[in-house]
C-alpha cells in the first residue's frame, strides 16, 4: 500500500515573495499535458513534471504556476486564506491545486479579518490539549476533532497542523500545553480518537513533533536518547496513532536525535515511520529558517520543506543535476504528496462556506472544558455551590484570564467569556465592589512602563504578569458580607518561544500573602475559600493548599472558561477530570531538575522513568498523582478479574464493576496499570496499559467496564534484540482511580520468554547514557 498522507507543521504568518523561475521547455512538452484527476493519474503526471515543478511541489512558499506559457513560478505568501499557515506549491498546468494548512491546537486558527471584507472569520477556541488529556475522555476528543473539521471545511482549510503529542516529560517545556499528556498511552489513544474525527470529515490532521522534541529553550538541541526510552516513551504515542488512525501528515521536530537534525534522519522517517509503523502519508518539516541538508531531507522522507524559500528549490534542482541527489528520490517524494493533495476538499473543488455554526461548536468547547478541569481538594464539601450564594472572587485573573493561546495555540473567536462573566450568567451574587477595585488596579499598573502591554511578535511575550494587590483589609470586608471567597490564580505568563523558568513553578509572595489574607478572613467567618488555577500546568501547591477549603484545576480551557467553570462548581457538572502529568511536591523532587534543558545537548538520564514511572518506582511522593481527580460523588470498584485463570495467551481480558455510591451523578477514570516481572529487563512499577471512562452513572447504578491487552500492551523493549519482548514471570494488573490510588488487583503468568514484534535496529545514541536504574 502505497503512502498516503500530509505532513505538516506547526506555523507562522510569514511574508515571502520569491523570484521567477523560468523552464521554457515545459510548455512545448506536451500541448495537453496529464492531469491529475484522481490517484490513478498520479503516475502519468509525475511522468510530465519537469525537474522544477517536482521540486517546487516539494517546497512550501505559496508558490503558483501561473502561466501555461512560460511556466512561471511566482512566490505570494498565504494568497489562499489570510492567516493561514501556509500552502503548498499548485502547478495548474497539471491540475495540482494548491492545499491550504493551519495550525489547530486549540481549533483553526486564520485571519478574523480581510481587507476590504465586512464579515469576520472567526473560530471555535477549544481548550488546550493539556485540558482536553485530564478528560480522558476518547469520545469527547473525537467530537472535538470532528467539529475542528467542521470549521477546517467551511474556511477552505485542507491540513490541520495538530495534533501535539509529544511526552510531558519535563515540566517547563513552555509547549507542554500543546500536548496531552507524560504517558504514551493516554497520549497514543487521545491523538488517534482525535485524528479520525477530524479525517472522517474528508480534511486531515498533522501529528507533531516527531520527536523527542521536550524543550524551547534550544529548538537545535541534540536530544540524547536511549532506544528504549525512544521506542516505550517518546515514539509509542505516535506509533499507536500511525497504526490506529493513519494520519495524513506528520511533522519533523526542530532538534537532532542522537546527533541527527530530525529532518535528515533516514532512520526515524523511513526505517521506524514508515517501515515499522506503515505510514502511509507525508512528513514535513517544522517552519524552519536554519541550514539543513535539502537533499539529505528529501532522501530521508521528508516530503515538503516548510514555509518554503526560493534557494530551497534551487538546492533540489541542483542537487539532482549534480548528481547527490536521484531524481527517483523526488518521485517517490511527489507521489505521496499527490497522494495526499487527491484526497482533499480543494482538490474535489468543494465550494467554502465561511459560515461555519459557532453557537453549536462553543457548547462542545464548553463541555470539552468543563470535562478537563480536575477537582484536587474539596474538604468538607465546600463544592458544589448554589449559585444563589454571594462571592467574592479574589485575583487579578479575574480581570485577565488566560483562555489559552500563543504561538500555534493562537486563534480567533467571536467571543470569550471570563470568570466573573460565566459567575454572573449562573446567578452568583458578586461582590462588585471588589471587581472593580481589581479593575482599576490592573488598569493602572497596565499604564506603567513596568507592566504595559507592548506589540510584540509570535514568539515574545508582551503581557508581564502583575503582582497581586493587597487585599488585607478588602479581604475581612468580603468575608463579613460574602458567603464563600473564590481566589484565581494564574501560570505566570510565558512566552511561547522559551521554556518557563523554575520559578515560574512557585506562586510568588504577593500571591501567597493574598492567599494568607482571604484565607485567615473567611476562616474567621468559617466561610470557604476554593482556589481556582487558570495554568498551563502544574505549579507548586504545597505550601498552600490547608489554608483553602477546594482547589479546581481550570486549565486554560477556551473561549468558554467563565460558563464551564461555574458548571463545575455548582455541580451542573460533576468533575471527571484527571491529572494526565504528575504535579511533583517541589521542582527538586524531579530526575532532571539539575541538568534541563541542558546546554547544546539534553541527555535524559531518567531513560524510562519518567512522570509516575519515576515516582511510584523510586518511592518520591508527588504532590497529586498521575490520573488522580476527585468527584462529588463516590465509586467503588468490584469484580476485579481475569480470564484463562492467569495464564497469558495472545491477549488477557481484564473485567471490573463499577458503582456509583454516593448521591449525585457522576462520571469516573477507571485506568488499568500492568507491574512487569524484572527479567533481563528492569521495570517501571507500573504502567498504564488501558483506560476507560463510564457513562454517567447515578446513584447505585452500576457498569461494567472490559479491557483487552494484547501483547505489545504489556511488552518491553529489548535493545539487544531490537523487538519487543514479552518477558516470563507473574504480571499484575492493578485496576484503580490514579497510579497511586489501586482499587484491585489480579495476577497472570507468562510462561516463557516471546518476542512480540520485531524491528529496525535504529536510533542508538552514539555516546554511553548514564541511565537511572533501580540499581543506582
């Protein structure tokens, strides 16, 4: 089967006008060339490219052949759909359209205006994929894709340049928000329930960054990287997507691997992509501006160079003529492009609409939203609340919530609604006074040098973050009129071209005497005080959390933050979200915490354990779990079992009931770890292995849940062997609520070694990696 898919990447608005590029010889080959009118012309029409046109084809640009005559390849950047991140290079002489991608991590991002245009180009804001993994929720993030499409289609969008899978495994990355989640499994099946409701729709996605791509301080790092931790940690997501939802595209990561740039190596985008996994689609480059090798990019299965420069289609010609680069290698390259290209609206000429159904698209934003925001604490039951209460609503994210969005994660809705909005439409009664005291605050601190807004670019951030002010006397003022205090608490603001630095990790001692004050106030009153984190990812919650009553993660979920918010704390929606990274006590407590993001390379000596894998192995209490999040309601876990009285054979079926018990319905995570014998391999103390999420349950109602493992579920990653190894010994299956949190467990035995897969023995690193073991 032939390859089939786009890759593509993750963008930039760029201006690029490229020089003319002659072939007078073109028109006088055919008076009526080929056209590609299906995949069953592919061939003829390659037959008839001239050496430019395969090259430019293979060159993003936005580039168009304008004239039959001369054959003209003239550049104009983004002429399709303002804002869009790119297109590829349309050759009409041949009927090969120009295909129009964006970028998507929290929905189609475009231009909400055009010049000389008095309709407006708006777009759903979903929430950040970080949000949309503590959902665990496979078919809320299918519907989520398939709305994305729904919008992708009505502006004339072709690739969405998302999904972001890559592994959460250190904590400051500054793109972490982008991805889903530290743990390959919950990563592999979001992305695939994700990309087929997306591709179902006739428009198709782009997984990124492939791969080991855990870092913005230094996107030319060389990742150094153990085989093992690459195949059972940074790549088994992507792997479970390739081979469950075949992706059209895939997008090359920015960084060497192993001493490679991503882009060039033959290993990762042939031997593991394509002939491991069975790719079928393209690969495309990240929008790159440094040097690489065009020729030794194209050999390796790097379909299209993005955005694309003129000198870029040079370097292809030239190296064909020179002899460095075979022209087999640009056919095969352009055949899985026109693959691709025959598959999409703008081929089929489909008609946009520009209209796409906001309203209905902001209740799935909303719902998504409200799914992912994890209860961490909610002692004596402080939520839900009735929204007939008064509140009073601490914090300058109040005034300047973070919705979500920089770089990529950039786009445009028609509307957002804030905290206090969302409070307000739900019938809280708020503290006005309060709010506008903030107001004004924000307002005059925004007007000083210090603090102002400055027009900045994608990358640098342009909104400092504020101190918090001094509500010392505010506070005991609320607590004697309010009923409960709701404080919001933001990530101090990053930019999307750096990490976060370690303190970004620590509230600072504004927030922490703000805290202090409300805290000491409405205790006092023996009023609650619930905690609200408006973050991109965890922050340290130790030094603080007894002097709060609840405390909700809202993530930065979208343009619906204020209304799913007040649907979560007033038990319109029962939480179900779950901690998909692990929230560590301090930023010491991690593996790396001496040595990211490292200094022209990242060694990452934790090999495999990462997230919980490090914590339940090596006994390093976390502040909140993997997979932890509370409820209002209560389950209990029964019938934890097996079939073929434990022993192994092909696959094992594992069972569980469970029961809602306590008063109000709910919905709950049940996740499925599996503790591997130590063999010749070492093993995590556990692994997720499955996951599934019931349906809404009432109280007393039960359901039971069933979970195939196959296999390569459960297999290990043999170096030596280069397979995946299903190693002999008992194994455990423990059924619980988080990776700390073990509602039963059952045991099988495996009776002998066997080799589950074999594959290409590629990506050794080519220096020795002082491993994390068990036995350091």
């Amino acid at each position: 089967m032939k390859r089939l898919k786009i890759f593509l990447s993750l963008a930039l608005a760029l201006t690029l006008v490229l020089p003319v590029y002659g072939d007078p010889t073109a028109a006088t080959q055919e008076e009526q060339p080929p056209q590609l009118v299906d995949e069953a012309s592919i061939e003829a029409v390659i037959d008839a490219m001239t050496l430019r046109e395969k090259a430019a084809l293979l060159v993003g640009g936005n580039k168009e052949v304008l004239e039959e005559t001369d054959n003209e390849i003239i550049g104009d950047q983004a002429t399709k759909v303002p804002g869009a991140a790119g297109q590829t290079q349309g050759i009409p002489r041949l009927g090969i359209p120009s295909i129009v991608m964006a970028d998507g991590p929290m929905g189609v991002r475009i231009s909400p205006t055009r010049e000389e245009d008095e309709h407006t180009y708006h777009a759903t804001q979903f929430p950040l994929p970080i949000s949309i993994g503590a959902s665990w929720d496979t078919e809320l993030v299918n519907e989520m894709g398939n709305t994305i499409s729904d919008e992708m289609r009505a502006y004339g969008i072709d690739l969405l340049l998302a999904p972001g899978l890559n592994t959460q495994s250190y904590l400051l990355n500054g793109r972490n928000h982008e991805y889903f989640s530290e743990d390959p499994v919950l990563t592999g099946k979001m992305t695939s329930a994700f990309t087929d409701g997306v591709q179902e729709n006739g428009v198709g996605v782009t997984l990124k960054h492939l791969a080991a791509y855990n870092q913005r301080a230094d996107n030319n790092v060389d990742s150094i990287v153990s085989q093992r931790a690459l195949r059972e940690i940074y790549l088994k997501g992507f792997e479970m997507a390739v081979k469950d939802a075949d992706p059209w595209a895939v997008m090359d990561s920015y960084n060497k691997i192993n001493g490679t740039w991503a882009t060039e190596h033959q290993a990762l985008l042939t031997d593991v992509l394509r002939d491991d996994w069975g790719f079928n689609g393209i690969a495309m480059t990240d929008w790159e501006f440094g040097a690489r090798n065009v020729a030794k990019q194209m050999e390796a299965g790097t379909n299209l160079l993005m955005p694309g420069r003129p000198e870029q289609v040079d370097a292809i010609v030239d190296a064909v003529n020179s002899g460095t680069l075979d022209e087999a290698i640009l056919d095969r390259n352009v055949e899985e492009m026109l693959r691709i290209i025959v598959q999409t609206p703008t081929f089929k000429g489909e008609t946009v609409s520009n209209n796409p159904d906001l309203n209905r698209n902001a209740k799935v934003s909303r719902q998504a939203a409200a799914d992912g925001m994890v209860l961490l604490k909610n002692e004596g039951n402080a939520l839900p609340i009735d929204p007939d209460v008064s509140v009073s609503v601490f914090g300058t994210p109040q005034i300047e919530p973070m919705f979500g969005g920089r770089g990529s994660s950039l786009n445009f809705p028609a509307e957002q609604v804030g905290i206090v909005e969302g409070l307000d439409n739900a019938g809280f009664q708020l503290n006005k006074d309060l709010y506008e005291k903030y107001e004004t605050y924000v307002e005059e601190l925004r007007a000083t040098d210090e603090y102002k807004q400055t027009p900045g670019n994608f990358f640098v951030s342009t909104f400092p973050t504020l101190p918090e002010m001094d509500v010392t006397e505010e506070a005991v003022t609320a607590a004697e009129n309010t009923d409960a205090a709701i404080i919001v608490l933001a990530s101090e603001f990053g930019s999307y071209g750096n990490d976060r630095s370690k303190e970004d990790f620590y509230l600072s001692d504004s927030k922490q005497q703000m805290i202090e004050h409300v805290s000491a106030a409405y205790r006092a009153q023996g009023k609650p005080v619930i905690a609200i984190l408006n973050v991109e990812g965890p922050l340290e919650v130790v030094s603080w959390r007894d002097k709060v009553d609840a405390i909700v993660v809202g993530w930065q979920p979208g343009q619906e933050f204020g209304h799913a918010l007040a649907d979560v704390i007033t038990g319109a929606v029962n939480p179900s979200g779950k901690l998909p990274l692990t929230w560590p006590v301090d930023y010491s407590d991690l593996p790396y915490a001496d040595r990211y993001p490292g200094d022209g390379e990242l060694v990452y000596e934790e090999d495999i354990y990462v997230g919980y894998r490090y914590n339940t192995t090596f006994d390093v209490t976390p502040a909140y779990a993997f997979g932890y999040g509370l409820s209002y309601t209560d389950f209990n876990y029964s019938h934890v079992r097996t079939t073929r009285n434990g022993q192994f054979k092909d696959k094992i079926t594992i069972f569980t009931t469970i029961e809602n018990t306590g008063d109000t319905v709910g919905r709950e995570v049940v996740q499925v770890y599996v503790s591997k014998p130590d063999g010749k391999l070492e093993k995590p103390e556990l692994e997720l292995a499955a996951f599934g999420k019931t349906k809404e349950l009432r109280p007393n109602q039960r359901e039971n849940l069933k979970f195939e493992l196959q296999a390569k579920d459960i297999a290990s990653f043999d170096e030596e062997l280069s397979a995946w190894v299903l190693e002999q010994g008992t194994y455990e299956v423990k059924v619980g609520s988080s990776s700390t949190d073990i509602k039963g467990t059952v045991a099988f035995t495996v009776k002998q070694d066997t080799i589950v897969e074999e594959v290409n023995d590629v990506l050794a690193p080519q220096v020795d990696i002082d491993r994390l073991s068990k036995g350091n």
